[in-house]
C-alpha cells in the first residue's frame, strides 16, 4: 500500500514538477532582463516605534513587474536570482535605489531598511557596495539599516563577522530577520555584531494562542535586553497582538494593521502615509492605557 501511495504519488507530481520547472527556466531568462528592462520596483512598509506609535522608517521590499505575468512576489523570483546567479547585480540596485529615495523623504529622520540576501553577502563586496550606495545617495549612513537573515551565519563565521563589524563602524545598522526560524540558536546573537532583532511573523501570529510562542518571544526579548539590541515585531496584523507585544517589552512594530508595503515615489506620499496612520494611531494609543 505504502509503495502504491508513494507511486502513485510520483505519477501525479511528475507534470506538475516539470511544468514548475519550466516556469522557472522561463521567469530566469526574464530575470537577465529585467534590470535592463527596468521592471523592478520598491516597495516601502512603515515600522513604528511602540512606546509611541512614532513613525520611525520603512522597509525596502522589492518587486518584479513581469511584461506578461504582473507582479511577481519576491519569494517567487529572488530564490530563482540566487541561483542563477543574479542576486549579486539585483542587490545592488535595491540598495542604491532605496538609498535614493530615503535620501529624498521630506523627514531625515527616518530610516530605510534593505534586504540582503545571504547568496549575496559577500566579504569584501558587500561593504563596498554599501559604502557606494550611500556615497552616490548622499544618505546619512545612520539611516541605513541592512537585513539579514540566520542563513548567513552558519557560512563563513569570521569573514561575516568581519564584514558585518565593518558596516556597522561606517554608521550603517545591521538587522537580523525573521528571527527564530533559521538553524541559529540564541548564543549565535552574542557572537555576531547586531541592532536589531526581527522576531518573525510566524511567531507574532500566533502570540496570546501559544504558550510555546509566548515564552519564545518573552525569551528572544530578555536576550535583546541584555545584548541591548533594539526588538521589531514583524507582520502584525491585529491590535490584539499590538497589546501582548507591547507587554513582552518589544520596541518596533510593522505590519499590516499599521501600513502595507506601498510605493513612495511621489515624495509626498510619506506625508500621506503618516496622516493614514494618525487615526490607528490615536485609536491605539486610547486602547494601550
Ligand atoms: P521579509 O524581509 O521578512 O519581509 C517581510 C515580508 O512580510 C514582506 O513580504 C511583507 O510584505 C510581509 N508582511 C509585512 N507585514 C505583514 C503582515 O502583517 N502580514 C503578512 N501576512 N505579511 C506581512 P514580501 O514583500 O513578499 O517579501 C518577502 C520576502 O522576500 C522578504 O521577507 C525578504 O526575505 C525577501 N525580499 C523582499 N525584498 C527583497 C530584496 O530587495 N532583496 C532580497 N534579497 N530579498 C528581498
Ligand atoms: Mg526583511
Ligand atoms: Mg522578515
Ligand atoms: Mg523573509
């Protein structure tokens, strides 16, 4: 029976595996082109400060504006980049790119946060592609802040380290994303050089539900304390999970309930999105009494 299930399995999947393969071919021959053919785009999601509800930066979150497909998330095209060899050369475009639009928001207070995937990173490069992107901007390297993810550190631990140090001493802070869901373990966070922690929205979905969660993010917060790294809660989508968070000492917040990825080009539009929060805002703080 089990040998039958499992036969039968592979006969179903099959064409649906090749079919998704050649999808894949097809985006990646699409991809060599894109940069060229200037079909990307970014995106920008609001984090708030939790004492305050204070705007305090924006998420860069690139998109794939495919001719024929439409929108393609990045879930979908940057594993295809990474390994086709293409992440280095798009990288660096949303790099610069956020840089130039941060260094024209009307308030130079804010932050902008951009992703770096860990196929990426290299040591060496990486700094100078970020010192470049914040040369040619003119942005202030404070507000730079540059996303990792746990997949990196279990590379080349001291070229990372290295490269990482090297970042943070031109100004520039270093985020560690969706944290908790890699293969690092907490003591990884004392051995590298950080600002912030990410605590992944698979966690913040479920807090108040799961007990096990609860003490994950009570714990990841009690470390951030003591290594005296700032904690941003990502995708929280409901006031419910702002209060628990609020409770458990995070500091930041992003989320739906509070601003989807949006586009800023217009330079007003960061005026925009503060006023659309201003009615969140004032609602919540009543609430957080
Ligand atoms: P991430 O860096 O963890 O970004 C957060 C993702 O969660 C974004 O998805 C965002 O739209 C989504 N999100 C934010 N708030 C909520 C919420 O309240 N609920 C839910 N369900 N989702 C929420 P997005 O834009 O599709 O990006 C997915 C991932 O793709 C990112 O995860 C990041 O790992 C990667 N990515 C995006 N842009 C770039 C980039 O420029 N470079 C690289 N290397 N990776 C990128
Ligand atoms: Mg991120
Ligand atoms: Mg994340
Ligand atoms: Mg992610």
């Amino acid at each position: 029976r089990a040998k039958h299930s499992g036969r039968s399995t592979y006969i179903w999947y099959t064409p649906d595996m090749d079919a998704e393969a050649q999808k894949r071919k097809a985006l990646e021959g699409d991809l060599r082109k894109a940069l060229a053919q200037d079909e990307f785009r970014l995106l920008y999601q609001p984090q708030f400060s939790l004492r305050d509800l204070k705007l305090t930066g924006y998420e860069a979150l690139l998109r794939w504006e495919h001719p024929e497909r439409g929108t393609i998330s990045p879930t979908v095209f940057i594993p295809i980049a990474e390994d086709a060899g293409l992440i280095e050369e798009i990288g660096a475009w949303v790099l610069l790119h956020a840089c130039r639009e941060a260094s024209r928001w009307r308030d130079t207070s804010l932050t902008v946060a951009v992703n770096i995937s860990p196929a990426q990173f290299s040591p060496g490069q990486t700094e100078e592609r970020v010192a470049h992107a914040l040369k040619v901007s003119g942005l202030a390297p404070e507000r730079l802040e540059v996303e990792i993810t746990e997949s990196l550190l279990i590379s080349d631990t001291n070229a990372v380290v290295k490269t990482l140090t090297q970042i943070r001493q031109m100004g520039v802070s270093v985020a560690m994303d969706d944290f908790g869901t890699g293969y690092s373990s907490l003591s990884y966070l004392s051995r590298f050089p950080f600002d912030t922690i990410k605590i992944d929205r698979s966690f913040v979905a479920t807090v108040g539900k799961n007990p096990t969660t609860d003490a994950i993010i009570a714990s990841i917060v009690g470390l951030g304390r003591s290594l005296e790294v700032t904690i941003t809660a990502e995708g929280v989508e409901d006031e419910l999970q702002v209060a628990l968070l609020r409770a458990a000492g995070c500091d930041k917040v992003q989320g739906f309930l509070f601003g989807k990825p949006m586009d800023l080009t217009d330079q007003s539009a960061s005026d925009t999105v503060a006023l659309a929060q201003q009615t969140r805002r004032e609602k919540l703080l009543l609430t957080a009494g």
